[in-house]
C-alpha cells in the first residue's frame, strides 16, 4: 500500500479521507509538500470527516474556512497543529452537520464565532491552544448535544458560564488557563455526566456550589489556581472521583470527617495553599487506591490520629507541611511502605523521633520534618544497616535539635538536598558532606559549627547553594568551586585576608555574602572578575584600604553592594558606569571621605543609599535629586554642610520613606516646596496598609532568594536595626544641624510620617498646631532648638506618640492637659523656663513666664516604652542580631498574615509565628519568635 502514488483529484467519490491513519503513505507520496487545501478539497463535497491533524497547511483564515466549508457534508473536522491562522470565516456556518470540531494548536489569534452553538449535533469543541481572543459565545455552553469542550490554553480567552442546560450532556469541561471568570453556577448540577472538570489558573471567584454533590460522575476535578472562596463540597457521592485539586484558592471552613469517605477510587487530592481549618478528615487515610496526599499551607490543627491498617495503604506522597498541627506524629505514618516523598514542615508536632526508624520506609527519598517542637535522635546503634537505608534525595531536618551531625547520612550518595540549619551541631563539618557527589544545596546556618574537616582539596563539588551562616567557623574561608550560585558565610568566626584570586572562585556566584566575620587587608581586585555577582555583601569586617575602582565599575550587573562597617579610606570611585543598576548602596561606618562622586547619578535604580558615619566633605549632592527610586537616603554623621534643597536640580522623591542626614553642618531653612514631592510620606494609613512589603532585592529568581536591606533607625533615643525595611516605615531625621526657621508647613502632610527628629537645631517659631495633623507620629523630637510660645493643644490629638522631647527649648505656658501628654515624664518637657503644670512639678502660676527654670538632666529612661526590655521579653533573639522590635507595635500590622503578605519573612524566619496583641486598646497581630 504504501508505494500506491495516489492522485488526489481523482478522489471525487471519497467518503472519509483520513490522511493522520494512513501511516503507509508518506505526505510527498500525496503530493502535498506543500498543501494547498482549497485546492486539494475543492470537489470533496462528499466527504463528511476530514482528519489533517499535524499536517503544515500554513493556511489564512479566509482560504482554509472555505475550502473546508465546501464540503458541505461534513461532520467531522479535525485540523489540528496544522498551522492554520485565523479568523473564523462565516462560510463555516454552512456546515450544519458537524458534530466534531478541532482545531488546537493553531495559532488563529481570533474570537470563537457565535454561530458554533447553532450546530446542534455538536458533540467535541476541541480548541485548546489557539490564542483565541474575545469574549467566549455563552451559548456554546448550551448546546445539548455537546459532550466534551477543551478550549484550555488561551490566555487571552474571557467568558463566564450561563446557567447549564438540564440534562446537559457535558461530560468532559477543560477551561484550563482561560481568563475566564465569575463563579461556578448552582446549575453546574445540570450536567448529570459531567466526568472532568477542569478550571485550574482562570479568575473563577465565589464559592463552590452545594449542588456540585450531585455530580455523581465526577472523576477528574481540577478547580485550582482561582479565587474560589468558602467551603468544600460534600464529595462523598461521587463515588467515581480519581483527582481532586482545589490548591491555590481561598478556600475556608472545616471538612467534615465523612467527606470523601468510600472514595474507593480516589488517587490524588490536592487542597494546598487554601485557608481551610479544623481536623484533617481521618477518611482519607482509609482510602485504599490514594496515593497523593497534599494538604500542606491551611490552617488544619488538631493532632493526628494513629491509623489502622497502615501498610495496605499506597500512599507515596505526603505533604502536611506549614498547618497547625500539633501532639506526636503518629507511627503509623512510619508504616506507609510506599512513602516516597514525606513532608510534615512548619506544624506544632512533638515529641522524640529516633531516625533510624524512618529509614524503614524504603522508598522513602524526600523528607522533611523541619520547624516543629520535634527532636530527632540521630544517632546510630546499629552501624550495619546503614547499607539497608533508603537512598533519600531530599532531607530537611531544620530546627530539630540536633545536636550531633547525622552519621547515617555518610552513605547517601543521591542525596543533592539537606537541610540541617537552626539546630545545635557543635564541632566539625564532617569530610563526608564535601564527598556527596550529588549534593547541590546545603545549608547548615545556624548551628554551633566550629570547623571544617580537611582536607579540603580536590573535592568534587557541584554545589550550587552553600549556606554556612551564624556559625562559629573560623580560620581561612573555604573556597569550593566556581559554580555554586549562592555562597552566605556570615555572621561566623572567619578570620584571614580574601585570597588574592578570590574572584577566580565565583564565577558564578550570584550571591556572595562574608558579613559580620573578622576578615582584614585590602578588598582584592579579582572579586571583580565575579562577574555574576548580584550581591555583594562585605560588610561588619575589618577590610582596609580604598574601595576598588573596578568594584563600582561592576554595578552594571551589581545590585547590592555593602560595605558597611569597615575601615576603608579614601574615595568613593567616580566609576559607575552608565548603565548602573545598582539598587542599594551601603558604605555606612568606614572612612571614606572625599565628595559624593558624580557618576552616582547613574545609578537611577538606586533604592537604599547609606553613607553615614563617614567623612565626606561635600555640599548636599544635589545629584540624589534625579533618583527617583530613592526610598532610604542616610547621611549621618559626616562633614556634609551648606544648604539643602538644590532649587536649581529637578527631582522628585515619590517613594522617599527614610531621610536621615543627622549630625552634619547643613544650614538655612528646609524647603518646602521640595518636600511636597515626598509622596510616600504623605499616603494616609488606608492607602499603604494593602502593600506591606520589604525592601528586598530578589537574587535567584524562581527560588524566591532575597537579599533584606538594613538600615538603623534612631527613634525614641534609641538606635533600632530594622532588618527589614517595611516599604510604609517613614523616618524623618534632621538632627544636630544648624537648620533654622520655622518647620516647614509642608511638612504637616506627612500624614504617614512615624518618626520626626528635629533636635538640636536653631529651629525658631512657634511649634504649629498643624503638627496635629501627622496622626501616625510614634516618635517626636524637637529638644534642643529655639522653639517659643506655648505647646499647642494639637499634640495632645496624636494618639500613637509614645515618645515626647521638647526639652531645651523657650516654650512656656500650661502644658495642654490630656491623658497622653501627662503620661510622658517631666524630662521631655524640662529646660524650658516658662512651661507649668503636670507632669512638670511647677504649678501654673498666672504669670508663666516668671516660673523657675526647670532643668534636669535629660535621659533617654523618661520614654514610656523601654524597648530594649520589650524587645528581649517578646523573645526576640537579639543575640541573633536580629531587632524586630519596633516594628512588633506597628498598628499597621495587624493584617499582617504570614501567608499572604509575607512569605518571604516567613521563609526567612520560619520561626516567626502570628500572634494576636493588645497594644493601646487594640488587638493586633503580632510576631513571635517560636523556641
Ligand atoms: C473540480 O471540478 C471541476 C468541474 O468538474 C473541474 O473543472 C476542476 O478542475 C476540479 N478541481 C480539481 C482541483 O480537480
Ligand atoms: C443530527 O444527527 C442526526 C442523526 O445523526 C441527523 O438525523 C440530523 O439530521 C442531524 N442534524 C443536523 C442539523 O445536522
Ligand atoms: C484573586 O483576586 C485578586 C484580587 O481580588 C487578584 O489580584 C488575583 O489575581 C486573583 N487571583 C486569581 C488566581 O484569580
Ligand atoms: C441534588 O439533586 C436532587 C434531585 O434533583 C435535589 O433534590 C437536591 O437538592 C440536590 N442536591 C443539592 C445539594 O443541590
Ligand atoms: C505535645 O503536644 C500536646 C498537644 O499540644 C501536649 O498535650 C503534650 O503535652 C506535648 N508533649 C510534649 C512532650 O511536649
Ligand atoms: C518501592 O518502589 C519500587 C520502585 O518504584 C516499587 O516497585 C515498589 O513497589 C515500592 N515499594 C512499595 C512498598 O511501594
């Protein structure tokens, strides 16, 4: 058959032309190398079913719909991946008798016609992946006769469904990534044989209707990735289920435990990442055929009950992890022989697990029993079966008490995961770890790590992430091979000068960090052959010497550089090259001096921009002005001086949230009219409370790697490390310059400001009453200035303010009675000759300007917070160097919800749990630290 040369022409009297069966005839043997089809069908009005799936016809809409619309018997068109364009052409309306149409993979880039649902014998729709455009014609889902419709994979698809025609006959609904939206009508019952469901990444919203139990003939229900809200249906009468996925919703509620009871059939279910609570239904673990289980990111609390029968069971893939589930894992789970993948992360289990028996489970290559109240017992008693354990890929053992490196693992040569981090392993990274071949990620942060055993030459390693942080290793760092992606050695006991070479080290390091160790000598040049480098960070060391020029020559790819704290001298390199994409600059704490150089300004990303405590002599580098991404700008502490302001550089700073430029010799008047472009300092609460978010720079993306900024924040005397910046902290700092004149009225709109530090200036007017209008005020300063008249009543009004300094000023008259400002101490109001009444102890006499003077020496103990004390009591391990505190009172916090807005905290510090706080009569939610 295959050698018959077949003339097409001569098919006149052709009744099916199936070309995808005939497998003996090749396309050339057809002569249609080129298919043209109007052509090739022109007198093929016989034909009723044309399959050319796979065929490249490179047809346009126009030629291929009436060609094939001249074939006027047809009733089954089947064209896919045949390279057809579109639009639909109104010609095909001729053809009332098709019963099947498909069409996917083409790329018609068209709407869908109308008149598709006045075929009435319509039974399969088939147009997945055809960047079909429009609206989708609702009828279609009307049509009676339609059993399957697939028109998955068009992005740029809309529609919603009408109600669904009685005794429809839909059995198969495939509406995967579709923009379709709204919700799922109570008449989806209708489609008594509706066997597949499909909705998963559309814009559905609203709940699930009840009636969805009578779909009795459900086997495969994909409705995940919407918005679907409320509870879970009852299932149980569908008894022909096989896949259940409701992940990524907004699914509440309990389930009650007889839902999914007698799912004999069910293989998959998949409820991740939804907000459902309560028990996790004890019927699911009495299903014989289900094999996935993945209930992991709800709310399920409760302790789990031991099963019966557990080794019938097939289960091989568990994942219960970030839940609230508490009391011991039950053993039985050790007798699910098929387990391959374990993961029961981030819950509130306890109790003692020896690991040696969950190396029973065979199967077993995925494990993760992090970040609960567990202890795992890792050692080893019987040396011999180490042979016998299962070949594990993945191991996560984070925050287990640990205490000893687990020896088992030696022979684990698959293993290319493990995660010890946040346990207490004291001494030695065993030689072994650096011998397993596969292993790509490790991170033992957070141990008590002391050394590395050698030796350390020659191993072949294909790590990709090395995370060693907040250890206590110490000696030369080690340097493994050029590929590993993501190298973190700080906060240890490092102490040496970076080989010369380094940078022949990191070639494709992305993130490089060796903060918070002691190493010294000079930054070597070659770290500029790192060309990778994404994050830079060198900082709380002591390096010396001048900054590298070639090193800011590297921010074109660089995004973070940090140097802070160190003992470099001289200039800051005029090299930053044009195409500067550097977005946080930190050269706090060193000795640099010398001018802002110019080519800073080409940094127009530049987010985080920290020069304090240097010794730059400049005038304001009006250059800032141009960068409008500026969100944290601090010149503290340096020999900046002259007036502020640059009148003659345009510029706005619509995200500026901190501006500390304390203790430098600036002078004049601040302008007004340029803080009016200070945007993000002037949102009310309502506006910013939807986008609580860090300053972060994301380094690996798809693994969602940040790197957090910091930045210290002096407020309420004292100096506060805020780890994370919340991107709606503001901070205003003047502090300790020759600033003069009034405050500016500007100023009065930043009605998102918290912190505002004018003191000791020669600020002279009186204090305005309009200072009543920055509501959000926690922290004023003004001591130490030229300000007179009397305390507006105004500031009584600023209910969160719970820190107060108006000392040392020439203010007089009754301090304004109100609950708030007598509860600050007489320290925040002393050195003012003429101020009377509570909290000070002179009474008010007539005539206040001959009261006494009343001078006390000022101290930092008078603020009603001591937030050192507070911070060590809400368990916050500041020998971690972490400081969180401030931001714990944040009122703005109380819609804080690990799970949505801040994944990454949570990540970061999976040990954070949500609490809820009263603080001044409200209820918020706060952060714990969990032991
Ligand atoms: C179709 O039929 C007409 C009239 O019978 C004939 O002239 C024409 O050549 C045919 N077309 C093809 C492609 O064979
Ligand atoms: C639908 O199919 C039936 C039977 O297969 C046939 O009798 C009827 O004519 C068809 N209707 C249309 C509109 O094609
Ligand atoms: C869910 O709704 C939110 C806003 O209401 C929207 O931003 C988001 O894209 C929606 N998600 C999905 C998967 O539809
Ligand atoms: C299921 O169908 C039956 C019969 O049509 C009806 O009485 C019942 O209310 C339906 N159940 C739900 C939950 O809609
Ligand atoms: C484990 O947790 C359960 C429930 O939370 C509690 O009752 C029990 O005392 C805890 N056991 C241990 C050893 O802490
Ligand atoms: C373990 O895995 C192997 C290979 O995939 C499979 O044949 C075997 O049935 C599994 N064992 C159990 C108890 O499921």
């Amino acid at each position: 058959m295959g050698q018959i040369p077949i003339e097409i022409s001569q098919l006149t009297r052709l009744v099916i032309l199936d070309i995808s069966t005939l497998s003996y005839l090749s396309a050339s043997q057809l002569k249609l190398e080129n298919p043209n089809l109007p052509m090739f069908v022109q007198n093929l009005t016989r034909i009723t079913a044309l399959y050319l799936d796979g065929l490249n016809i490179s047809a346009q809409g126009n030629e291929w719909c009436s060609a094939v619309s001249s074939m006027t018997n047809l009733q089954i068109l089947s064209l896919s991946s045949c390279n057809l364009s579109g639009p639909f052409n109104s010609s095909l309306e001729r053809l009332k008798d098709l019963s099947v149409i498909r069409l996917d993979q083409n790329n018609l880039s068209a709407p869908v016609p109308e008149f598709f649902a006045n075929f009435s014998n319509l039974t399969i729709l088939r147009l997945s992946s055809c960047s079909l455009t429009g609206i989708f014609p609702e009828n279609i889902f009307q049509v009676q006769s339609l059993s399957v419709l697939d028109i998955s994979n068009n992005q740029d698809l809309h529609g919603s469904f009408p109600d669904f025609p009685r005794n429809g006959s839909l059995h198969t609904l495939v509406l995967t990534q579709t923009n379709f939206s709204g919700g799922l009508p109570d008449s989806i019952s209708n489609l008594r044989q509706l066997s597949r469901l499909e909705l998963s990444n559309d814009q559905f919203n609203g709940s699930l209707p009840n009636s969805m139990s009578n779909l009795t003939e459900l086997a495969y229900l994909d409705l995940s990735s919407n918005n679907f809200t409320g509870q879970i249906p009852w299932f149980a009468m569908s008894k022909t289920l096989t896949h259940i996925d409701l992940s990524h919703n907004k699914l509440t509620g309990t389930i009650p435990s007889g839902n999914f009871e007698g799912l004999l059939n069910l293989i998959y279910i998949d409820l991740r990442y939804n907000s459902l609570n309560g028990s996790i239904p004890s019927s699911l673990f009495a299903l014989p055929l289900l094999r996935k289980i993945k209930l992991s990111y709800n709310q399920f609390d409760g302790q789990l009950n031991e099963f019966s029968n557990a080794s019938y069971f097939a289960v091989d893939y568990l994942d219960l992890s970030s839940n609230n589930l508490e009391g011991p894992i039950p053993m039985s789970i050790l007798e699910l022989r098929s387990l391959s993948i374990l993961l029961l992360s981030s819950n509130k289990f306890n109790g003692t697990i020896d690991l040696q028996k969950i190396w029973n489970l065979q199967n077993l290559t995925t494990l993760d029993l992090s970040y609960n109240n567990l202890s795992i017992n890792a050692s080893l008693t019987d040396e011999h079966r180490l042979s016998s354990f299962p070949n594990m890929g993945t191991l996560k053992l984070a925050s287990c008490k640990l205490d000893v490196f687990p020896d088992s693992l030696k022979n684990q040569s698959k293993l290319n995961s493990l995660d010890l981090s946040n346990n207490k392993i004291r001494g030695t990274i065993p030689t072994w770890v650096w011998k397993l071949d596969l292993l790509v990620h490790l991170n033992l942060s957070h141990n008590l790590l002391m050394d590395l055993e050698g030796p350390l030459q020659n191993l072949n390693l294909n790590l990709i992430v090395l995370d060693l942080h907040s250890n206590q290793l110490q000696g030369p760092i080690p340097m493994f091979s050029p590929q590993t992606t993501y190298l973190d050695y700080s906060t240890n006991n490092f102490s040496s000068v970076l080989p010369h070479d380094i940078g022949n080290y990191l070639t494709f390091t992305v993130f490089f960090s060796i903060s918070s160790n002691n190493f010294h000598g000079r930054i070597p040049e070659s770290i500029c052959n790192a060309t990778s480098l994404e994050v830079l960070d060198l900082s709380y060391n002591n390096f010396s010497g001048t900054i590298p020029q070639c090193l800011t020559t590297m921010s074109e790819t660089l995004g973070v550089l940090n140097l802070r704290k160190n003992g470099l001298i001289g200039n800051i390199p005029n090299t930053f090259p044009a195409a500067c994409s550097l977005q946080t600059l930190d050269l706090h704490g060193n000795r640099l001096d010398g001018p802002v150089p110019a080519s800073l300004a080409n940094c127009t990303e530049l987010e985080v921009l920290d020069l304090g405590e240097n010794q730059i002599m400049d005038t304001f580098p009006c250059l800032l002005k141009k960068i409008s991404t500026l969100r944290v700008l601090v010149l503290r502490t340096n020999k900046f001086q002259g007036p502020i302001g640059c009148p003659m550089v345009n510029g706005t700073w619509q995200m500026l949230q901190i501006v500390d430029i304390a203790f430098n010799n600036f002078t004049g008047e601040i302008p007004g009219k340029w803080l009016t472009t200070w945007e993000a300092m002037l949102l009310g609460e309502d506006e910013t409370q939807s986008e609580l978010n860090h300053l972060q720079f994301e380094v690996l993306k798809y693994t969602r790697v940040y790197y957090q900024d910091t930045v210290i924040v002096t407020s309420k005397g004292l100096q506060m490390k805020l780890v994370k910046i919340l991107t709606v902290f503001t901070s205003i700092d003047f502090s300790s310059n020759q600033f003069e004149g009034p405050i500016p009225e500007e100023l009065m709109n930043f009605k998102a400001l918290y912190v505002l530090n004018l003191s000791s200036n020669s600020f002279s007017s009186h204090i305005q009453s309009s200072l009543g209008n920055l509501k959000q005020l926690e922290s004023l300063d003004l001591s130490r200035n030229n300000f007179r008249g009397e305390i507006p009543e105004e500031l009584a009004s600023l209910n969160f303010l719970s820190f107060l300094d108006l000392s040392f000023n020439h203010l007089g008259g009754k301090i304004p009675t109100s609950t708030q400002l007598q509860s600050f101490s007489a320290d925040s109001f002393s050195g003012n000759k003429g101020l009377c009444g509570l909290p000070l102890t002179e009474n008010c006499t007539s005539d206040w300007s001959s009261s006494p003077a009343y001078e006390k020496p000022h101290s930092d103990s008078g603020s009603s917070i001591d937030w050192k004390f507070i911070s060590a009591e809400m368990g916050f391990a500041i020998g971690l160097g972490f400081v969180i505190g401030p931001l714990l009172f944040w009122k703005r916090w109380r819609i804080w919800y690990c799970k949505y807005v801040d994944n990454i905290l949570c990540r970061i510090f999976p040990q954070l749990y949500l609490e809820y706080e009263s603080y001044r009569g409200q209820r918020y939610r706060v952060l714990r630290w969990r032991n």
